[in-house]
C-alpha cells in the first residue's frame, strides 16, 4: 500500500508542477492580451460594463482586468490538475475552456453599454481561453519533450 502512495505521490507531483507552470505562462499571456486590448478599447471611450454592484454601468479599470484575467485562468488550471489526476484528458479541459470562453461572451451582446465595449469585452474573454489552453499545451509539450531526453 504505501509502495502505490509514493508512486502516485512522484506522478502527481509533475502534474501540478506542469499545470502550474502552464497556468503561470496562461496567465501572462492573458494579461498581455488584455491589457493591449483594454488600451485599446479605452482609446476612445471607457470600457463599460455592467454588474450587480453597477447596474448602470462602469468603467472596466486595468485592475478588474487583472483580478479576473488571473482568476479565470487559474480556476482553469485547478480544473485540468483535477482532470489530469483523475482521468488524464487534456483534450476534453481544452474543449470545456474553449466553450466556458465562447459562452461567456453571449450575455455580454444584451448588456446596456456600447458596442465597443461589447467587442472589446468579448474579445478579452475569447484571448483568455485561447491563452489558457496554449500556454497549458506548451507547458505540456515541454514537459513531454524535456522528460524524453
């Protein structure tokens, strides 16, 4: 029994190193991405969205960007190091990110703000996954790579 723990502990371990070194470079692709289309998207008129707290509207601030860039991409990281352990599916995270992605930008077309901040928004969420699952392909790779020679 304890034979089966330590050899499950030593493959358990480069998963999370892997996945945590793929959300890290998720996530500062991510930023980039976003923070270049905030500038953007702000050269003429704030961002605006909508929330609970704002049902009126407010200005997108780089922070929020970051908090929620971060966030987003870490929780996906936490999904694929619970999917790696358990069923080994990296193609089926990749497919969940992707469409947890796209989703998230339809209740953005019914908010009341301006159609920049619409694509600017919807843009953002779109860069978000795309740099997740990337960013987790290539920690992956390299892994793959690195442990073969």
């Amino acid at each position: 029994m304890t034979e089966n723990a330590v050899i499950d502990r030593r493959t358990v371990t480069p998963i999370r190193r892997n996945v945590a070194l793929g959300a890290l470079w998720g996530a500062v692709a991510a930023l980039v991405v976003n923070i270049a289309m905030w500038l953007v998207g702000h050269a003429g008129e704030p961002v605006r969205v909508v929330t609970g707290w704002a049902p009126d509207g407010a200005d997108l601030t780089v922070g929020e960007v970051v908090a929620t860039t971060v966030v987003a991409v870490g929780l996906g990281g936490v999904l694929l190091g619970w999917m790696q352990r358990r069923f080994d599916r990296f193609r089926a995270w990749a497919i969940i990110v992707a469409m947890v992605a796209v989703s998230s930008t339809l209740p953005l077309w019914r908010l009341d703000v301006d159609t920049n901040s619409k694509v600017t928004l919807s843009c953002m969420h779109l860069a978000t996954g795309a740099c997740a699952i990337a960013a987790q392909f290539a920690a992956r790779r390299a892994a793959s790579a690195g442990g073969s020679t």
